[in-house]
C-alpha cells in the first residue's frame, strides 16, 4: 500500500507576539494549561482546545507513521488569516505566524511541507509576502474563501491568483469566517452545513466568476473538504446556466466545463460521498486530506481511500500520493 501525502493539516505555534495592536482587542493568544494542552483565545472567548499535536514536529511524526502517511502539508489554522484587518496588519501578522510554522515543520523538512497565509485584502502585499515565504522554504499557500463580501471572483484575489500561477506555487483554499445565527449556532451546524456550503460558493465564484477564464490554466489549486457541496450540486448549476442563461451565463463555458481546472481533498468521510466525488470531478483531481489534528478530521488517515472497494490500485494509487505529488510539484 502507498505511503500517503496527506494535503490538509493544520498548525498553531505554541504561543506567539501580542498581536493586539494589529488585530485588535479581539487579537488570538495561546492560553498554555500544560505541555501539551492549551486553549486559543480570541481576546477573553476561548475558541478552541488544542494539543501539541498542532505544535511538536515529534508528536506529528508519530501519528503520520502510525497511519502510513509520508508527507504532510501544514497549513495555517485560518482563524489567524486576519483578513478583517488592515493590508500591514494582517502582513505582520501573516509574517509572524509564517516564520513560526518553518520552526515547527524545519525538524521534519523532508516531511513537513509548511504552506504560508498571506494579507489577502492587500494583493500587493500578499504578493510580497507570499515571494518572501516561498524564498524562505514555504511550499504553497493557504487562502480563506473570501474576504468580507468580497468572493475569490474578486479583481485583487484575481490578481493573486494570477501571480500564484506564474509562480507555480500551489493555493489550499480553505472555508472560514462563516456566518452565525441562532439557526446555526447549535450542533456545530456552522461546521456541517455552512463549511461545505462556503466551499462551493467558492468553486461557484471562479466559474461563475469567469476566473478560470482569465487565470492561466497552470493554476493550481485545491478546495478542503471534498469542494464541499459543489459535487452533488454541479447538476444544478448546470441546469441553471442553461436554463437562466441570462443571469447565470457570466462564465464562457457552462460549469462542468471547467471539471480539470481544480482539486480536492478526499474528507469526505463516506464511501459513497467518495465516490460521486471522484465521478464528478475526476480521478486525476481527487487527493488526500485529513484535516489534522482538529476533531472532524479523518483518522487514521485516508481510510475511507484505502478502503474504498470501487477504487481499483491505480485510481488508488492517484489519489493517495500520485496527484498530490504533481500539485505539489514532487
């Protein structure tokens, strides 16, 4: 069986600068319990407990080895993308938490593949952050779904994009920022209804946005969470560019046919949400993804790939490592 590439895993240093003054009263902090528990604080409101799982190279290792993963790529937990921010705040943010991720991954180089965030408000700056990243030994980027109101259709992430392409430097777009309401508020909805929803709005605004028009199909890039709900729905979108095409015909071409322009990751916890996926968007664009260490994620890692009875060895094989390693540029 394949060593796995396991394209969507997450860090959080183990403490950081006061970042108050660029992210305001609201700022996250890291509120240590002990060597291998801590909480994320947004100001004085706890968000989330984590473990050195997210922090300690060694810890990591052990879990990837236990499961048969490879190679990891470690991504920015995005509640640290500071998007609501100012361009040089979030840059500075975006420095510090970049340069922290290389010290956790650096024990591990060969296996640790540290992707950077960057002040996406701010093209200009998130072009320079992202040049000095990748010098650094960054391996890709990590973007939010949006920025505000503003969509990946959007003139300045378009720009980004475009730069991203002409460097080769993969993108990992994750959702984030969702939106709150009583309605969703209770049984983590905003995770299992409003995360996979966010990632298909995303996929939506470069169709129908017409960025896969103007962004050099040399782009890559990657949506978390199996691209959400855009595989059980792309029926739909195509009905409708069709059908209200003088609403929704905004693209050159209709939805399906920009199947081959993206990849996702293969959490989707279900054989059978696997397989529509790999129907829907292809064999070649399917890859790996745990979302480790967090609690939703998969483990052991790629079980349901591994375990998936339809997949003959090949498409296996593509999946677990084969189109990571061409995304990644192995």
């Amino acid at each position: 069986m394949d060593q796995l590439i396991d394209v969507h895993t997450h860090y959080v240093p183990r403490g950081w600068p006061d970042l108050t003054a660029q992210a305001g009263p609201e700022a996250p902090w890291l509120r240590i319990e002990s060597e291998s528990d801590a909480m994320i604080m947004m100001g004085s409101k706890e968000f989330r407990r984590i473990r050195a799982d997210c922090w300690d190279a060694q810890v990591r290792l052990r879990d990837m080895d236990a499961d048969g993963v490879q190679t990891q790529v470690v991504s920015p937990t995005p509640a640290f993308f500071t998007y609501g921010r100012s361009g040089a705040q979030a840059a500075k943010v975006a420095r510090i938490f970049n340069d922290l991720a290389l010290e956790i991954t650096e024990p591990a180089a060969d296996r640790l593949l540290p992707f950077c965030q960057v002040p996406l408000q701010d093209p200009d700056a998130a072009c320079r952050e992202l040049e000095r990243s990748i010098a650094n030994g960054h391996r890709g980027v990590e973007i939010g779904n949006h920025v505000g109101d503003l969509d990946l259709d959007s003139a300045g992430v378009v720009t980004f994009l475009q730069h991203c392409a002409a460097l080769d430097v993969p993108v990992f777009v994750h959702p984030w920022d969702m939106a709150s309401s009583p309605r969703l508020d209770r049984w983590m909805a905003q995770w299992l209804t409003a995360m996979p929803a966010e990632t298909h709005l995303s996929i939506l605004a470069l169709i129908l946005g017409g960025v896969f028009d103007r962004v050099d199909d040399s782009l890559k890039i990657c949506f978390a969470h199996g691209g959400g709900s855009f595989a059980f729905w792309l029926g739909r979108m195509e009905n409708a560019w069709h059908g209200r095409n003088d609403i929704i015909g905004t693209s050159e071409h209709p939805p399906s046919h920009y199947l081959g322009r993206f990849y996702v990751d293969s959490v989707v916890f279900d054989d059978r949400a696997l397989r529509l996926l790999v129907d829907t968007v292809g064999a070649d664009r399917v890859m790996v993804g745990s979302d480790y260490p967090y609690p939703l994620g998969e483990r052991p890692v790629g079980e349901v790939v591994r375990k998936s009875p339809f997949l003959d060895d090949d498409v296996r094989h593509r999946i677990t490592r084969g189109n990571a390693e061409r995304y990644l540029g192995l």
